[in-house]
C-alpha cells in the first residue's frame, strides 16, 4: 500500500525514515501553531479560533501536497505574509481582517489561474542553474539566521543593527544540541535532528529551563469567529489592487525558491535539475491559499522547514503525511507541543542551513554576470528577512546585466517578465 502510494524503493527510503523524518518537520515548524495565532489576533482576529485554524490550515494542505505530489513538503500559513496581513493592510491601511481576508483569498484565485496556465511552471524552468543553486543557498542561511536568532546568539543592536548574544544557559543547551545532531549525522544515525531536538527539550526540562507542560490534552477552540467571514466584495476596491499584487508576488516567488531548494535537496531533480511534479505542487500551494483564507487565515505557502525533514531521510509524502496527521493531533495536543522550546528547534535549523551551502561551490564567481546576481540572492534573503526579495534582486541583476552587455537573447522570456515584476514589485 505505501509502496504503491509514494514509491519508497524507487527514492531509496523506508517507512520509518520517512515517518521519523516528518516528526522532524513538525517539531521545527511547530512554532507556528504559536506564533502565527499571536501575529493574527493583533489584528482583531479570535486568537482561540486562530490556533485552530492554524492547525487545521496546515494540516489539510501539507496533505494535499504529500498524496497528489508525493513531494516531502510541509505547508502553513506563511511567516512575513502574515505580518504584512497585520501589520499593513490591517494596522497599517486600517481595513477590515474579513477585507483583508478578501485580499488573500482573491491574490490566491490570480494565483490558481496563473498556475494553470502554466505561467508559475515555465517561470521555473526559466530559471538558470546558478539561480536556482543560490535560492537553496539562500534559504539555508536564512534558516541557520532563523536558528541563531532562537538560541539568542544573533541579537538586535540599534547601532549595527546585529551583534552576539549572549551565552545564557539555552544557548549553551542549544549549541550543546547541535554537536549531538552533527556526531549523530556524522554517524549516519536516522532521525539525529529529531533525536537532537527531543533530547535537548528533555534536558531544558530536566534542569528547569524550560517548563513542564501544563497538561496533555486539551479541547480545540471553535472555528466560528473567523471561518468564512472573508468580505471579498471589499477587497475588489482599486485601492487594494497593490495589495492584491504584493501578497501574490511575494508568495510566488516565496514558495517557488522554497520548493526548488527543498526538492533540490530531497533529490527529486532529473538530470536538467528541474523537478517533475512541480506542476502539482504549484497547483496544490495555490489552492491551499484559497482554501486557508476561507478557514480565517492568511496566505499558506510552502516552508522552508521542510528542509529539515529531507535532510533527516525524508524523500516522498509520506514524510508530509506524517507532518500533515502531527498538525491535525497537535489541535488536541497544544499544551504538549508547547513545551518544546525554540532553543530546542535550532540546532536544527543550523544543521539544515549547513546542508543547503553544499552548491556553493558549483556558482562560477570568476563569471561576474552570474555570481552577481547569485551572490545578490542568497546575501540578500537573510539581510531582508525576505525570501521574494532576495529572488527579485537576483531576477532583475541577472537580465539587466545581460541588457547593458547586449546578450538580452540569453534570457528566457518567463525570466525577463519576471524580473520586469521584481522592479514593479520593489518599486511599490
């Protein structure tokens, strides 16, 4: 049966590496049945009702991906997405959440028809290699950036905007859980970011950092207050045309470099490095946008978590599908996940971000017009705290170069068109 499903012989996997693979990606990306609800409920938003939506959101579309793309890929609502939901278009702009809602909900329709047509595809297969190389490249120093950030190694300085944290007791615990993680991987133990993750929240808990969890089961709010409150006859006024476009680029090019980077490194490329059922995923991203901002959520996306389930052996769905049954229990179970802390989850994401370095060295720097933008996309995603953005500049730097050196012909139309709405895009 999971054999005929997600074809584990032919990725070279089993049942329990794919299974212990999808715990990993559920206990790094945990953090968003938290964060997420918190960043909503600023806007006005039932913050109960958020966490299981939260859930339910996730849940729902990492299954969609896992069973018809058969791809080790976790979705949720987006992290950035949802600040810009509250912080701009809510806050900012003073618009209803059920508008804003409307926003998403129709940026997800302009999305869907895009995706059909097949313009999110050939944009991808656009894409030249050494592009795609510093998207992995990027989004694993942004992930390692994440990580450091959590252990409070990276601080805010007003001054020079970052500096060292200090060495408080989880960050010593946290960094303590990265060499367990990097003796087990160099051992070829299966699961060791799992195993480093549970092992450095039992000894947070052990030695009193971080505390027990209040209880084990708990009955999930009701999803009332925001399920289909969505107002997208409000959302269809000129003003909010921008916003429309700004939710749809950033997470096209979001879950693009997210998906191109997490397949690259779950070896799901063929020999041109494009992937296969890329179509499929694209289709299913695109839905689950539609379909979470009916439930009362904004943007779903792909995540770059996912990452740390491939780098643990998770190559098919069934790493998804685990991650997807985790997200639905975790409605149950929230007191549970929560006393799993950030310190513990980093010295995951430091590993994963090491992992994704790995096609450095396959960029020629010696050719500026491709180490340029290379160069500009992977420094900028960490910098920006943007995925989109630093695609945008890498997108616009690669056909301008090519422009001024009169080799325009070397673009591929999908990547010149992109980078015309990378300038619009920053522009705005």
């Amino acid at each position: 049966m999971l054999e005929r499903l997600f074809h584990l012989e032919r990725h070279c996997t089993t049942p329990r590496t794919e299974i212990i693979a999808g715990g990993t990606t559920f206990l790094t990306a945990a953090y968003i049945i938290f964060v997420h609800p918190s960043i909503l409920g600023q806007a006005g938003m039932d913050q109960g009702a958020l966490t299981t939506v939260t859930c339910l959101a996730a849940g729902l579309a990492t299954l969609l991906i896992a069973l018809w793309a058969n791809a080790p890929i976790m979705m949720a609502p987006g992290m950035g997405l949802n600040a810009f939901f509250t912080y701009t278009l809510v806050l900012g702009e003073g618009i209803p959440w059920q508008t804003a809602l409307g926003v998403v909900f129709l940026s997800g329709m302009i999305f869907l028809v895009l995706t059909l047509l097949g313009v999110r595809e050939r944009l991808a297969r656009a894409i030249p290699e050494s592009l795609r190389l510093a998207a992995s490249i990027g989004i694993g120093l942004f992930i390692a950036f994440i990580g450091l950030q959590n252990l409070g190694l990276v601080t805010r300085n007003e001054a020079v905007l970052v500096q060292l944290g200090g060495f408080t007791p989880e960050a010593v615990l946290g960094l303590g859980g990265l060499l367990l993680a990097v003796i087990l991987e160099v051992r070829r133990v299966r699961g060791s970011l799992l195993l480093a993750i549970v092992a450095t929240a039992l000894v947070g808990m052990a030695i009193g950092l971080t505390p027990l969890p209040d209880g084990i089961v708990a009955l999930p709010p009701s999803l009332a207050p925001i399920a289909f409150q969505l107002d997208i006859l409000g959302a269809l006024q000129l003003s909010l045309w921008a916003s429309i476009f700004s939710f749809m680029f950033v997470d096209l090019f979001d879950s693009l470099g997210t998906l191109l980077a997490v397949c690259r490194e779950a070896e799901l490329t063929d020999e041109k490095g494009e992937i296969p059922g890329l179509s499929r995923m694209l289709t299913a991203d695109a839905l689950a946008t539609v379909g979470g901002s009916l439930l009362g959520t904004s943007t779903t996306t792909a995540y770059i978590e996912s990452a740390s389930g491939v780098a643990d052996g998770g190559r098919t769905g069934l790493t998804a599908v685990t991650t997807a049954v985790l997200f639905l229990l975790a409605i149950f179970f929230t007191p549970l996940i929560g006393a799993v802390p950030s310190f513990a989850t980093a010295p995951a994401l430091l590993l994963v971000g090491i992992f994704m370095m790995r096609g450095i060295g396959r960029i020629d720097f010696y050719r500026f017009e491709d180490g340029v933008p290379a160069f500009l996309t992977f420094v900028l995603m960490p910098l920006t705290y943007s995925i989109a953005t630093g695609l945008a500049f890498g997108f616009l730097s690669f056909v301008l170069i090519r422009l001024l050196l009169g080799r325009i012909r070397e673009c591929n139309p999908f990547l010149s068109l992109a980078a015309l709405f990378s300038l619009l895009s920053l522009a705005l």
